[in-house]
C-alpha cells in the first residue's frame, strides 16, 4: 500500500514539475536548470517505478536510494529556482513540501527494508 501511495506522489510531483518547466520555458527563464531538475525530478517517480521489478533485494533497495538521491538533487534545483526568482516562493514551498514528503517516506522504506 505504502509503495503505491509514493509511486503515486512520485508520479504526481513529476507531473507538477513538468508543468512547472513548461511555464518557466514560455517565460524563457533559465535552460539550463528546467532541463537539470527536470530530469532530477522525473527521475524520482521513474526509479520508485523501476524498484518495482527489481531484481532481488540490492536491486531494490539501489532503486530506492537512488529515488532518494534525486529527491535531495530536485530539492537544491529548487532552491536556485527561488533564489533567482524563476520560481514564486508559493510555488517553490508546494514543490519542496512535496519533494520532501516522498524523500522522507523512502528514507523510512529504506531503513525498512534495511533493518530485515
């Protein structure tokens, strides 16, 4: 259940992101950082996504870490978004609270699966 629920959210900030970047992209607004946490943040969902069919334990939980990575490299991107006013400080507390609350349910997925 749980792994669904951040498959979904997952799925949802990617989504949110994507249509982010489209309006900062009509705005001609910094490139080259749509494209870095564009990538970053869609590669949250996907690695959430990949661990599904993992193939064993350390595949899994590789998935995962990596998902968790992502999140903390979407989360800076985020920050130099608001910082040079690409982004709204609304925008940027709905985008981080979002990016965090996935990164905190696959730290506790990982200490999970870790302390088995």
């Amino acid at each position: 259940m749980a792994d669904s629920i951040m498959r979904d959210m997952a799925k949802r900030f990617a989504k949110d992101m994507i249509f982010t970047c489209r309006d900062m992209k009509k705005e001609q607004r910094e490139p080259a950082l749509i494209n870095q946490i564009l990538r970053s943040a869609t590669s949250i969902g996907a690695n959430i996504h990949e661990a599904q069919y993992a193939q064993g334990e350390k595949d899994f939980i590789s998935k995962l870490e990596i998902a968790q990575k992502e999140c903390y490299e979407t989360e800076y991107w985020l920050e130099l978004l608001v910082e040079t006013n690409c982004i709204s400080e609304e925008k940027y507390k709905e985008l981080r609270n979002d990016c965090g609350v996935i990164r905190r349910m696959l730290i506790s997925s990982l200490k999970t699966i870790k302390s088995k």
